[in-house]
C-alpha cells in the first residue's frame, strides 16, 4: 500500500532502512520510552530489526506504522499509524490500534494530533475499518489527550505490560 499521506505540516511514508540513524536518536532517548514498558534502544541494530518488523506489517497486514516527516525541514520527527494487531490485548484481537511516537523536540507542538487525526480518518474514510483500538498509559497526559481530541472514548482501564493503562475504542 506504498502511499503517502499528507497533512498541513506533515508527510507520513513507509519506513525505509535509510531511517534507522533517525528513529534509532528517538528511541535511545529514556523519556520516550517512559510511558512504553520497554527500556530504550541500546544498539542501531535494534532499530534496523525494528524497522523490518514494521517492513513486515505492510506485506502481511497492508498498513502499519509510518515515519513522520515534518515538511518545513524534510526530517523525520517520529511515527504514526494504523496497526493490525493479531495477538490478544485486553480482550481484543484482530483490531486496529493507532499508535504515535515522536522525538520529544517535538512534544508539545500538535504534530502527534495531527498524525493521529489524518490516520483516523484515512482508516475509517479509506480502509473503512469497523473501529479504532488505542492504549495509553494513565499518566501519559499527552497521549491522553490526543486519544480524546480526536475522538476516542475511554472504555475503562487495564494491565499492559504490568502497566495501567486506559483503553480507548471509537466507530465510525
């Protein structure tokens, strides 16, 4: 489904391999993964495995998460998307889950909500997806709050990776 989509400030396209140095300065960051229930990257290798995996989704599941490139300077900010996922979480499986990480220079500044948005949309305006799945940690505020603003509805909370985390699900 190689596509890229498009928003006022943002271009969202497929991982390339030629992202890992990038993604791998995001993901090596311990404030990023604060919230994860993972510890940070260690070695670019990760990131390259992380990368195929990824590779992997949009062949297997045809979506999966996207970078995320601010258009004004052409660099890569984070990523977002639609994932399929096919392993059991919180009584669910087989659903889509929108998902968002971003380098914390660029916390704070409505990149995440506009990711977010644009993948919301395009998954229930193009794919026609019967719903949106999502997960955050409770004191995640920023992930929260995005989750809201677009539109999700908290359905109660859960145990994710020894985490509490609220549960958010919304229709079209």
């Amino acid at each position: 489904m190689s596509f890229v989509l498009e928003t006022e400030r943002l271009l969202m396209r497929e991982f390339r391999a030629s992202d890992n140095e990038a993604l791998f300065a995001m993901d090596t960051n311990p404030n990023v993964h604060r919230y994860l229930g993972n510890q940070p990257l260690i070695k670019i290798e990760e990131c390259d495995a992380y990368i195929k995996s990824i590779q992997k989704q949009y062949l297997e599941n045809g979506i999966g998460r996207y970078v995320v490139i601010l258009k004004e300077t052409q660099e890569i900010i984070g990523w977002a998307g639609l994932k399929l996922i096919t392993e059991p979480e919180n009584n669910h499986v087989n659903f889509y889950d929108i998902g968002y990480r971003f380098a914390e220079a660029y916390w704070g500044k409505g990149y995440g909500y506009e990711a977010a948005k644009a993948w919301l949309d395009y998954g229930f305006n193009e794919m026609k997806i019967p719903a949106v799945y999502a997960s955050a940690h409770i004191d995640n505020v920023g992930s929260n709050k995005i989750l809201q603003k677009i539109g999700l509805k908290q359905n109660g909370q859960y145990l994710h990776y020894n985490m509490l985390c609220n549960w958010y699900e919304l229709k079209p």
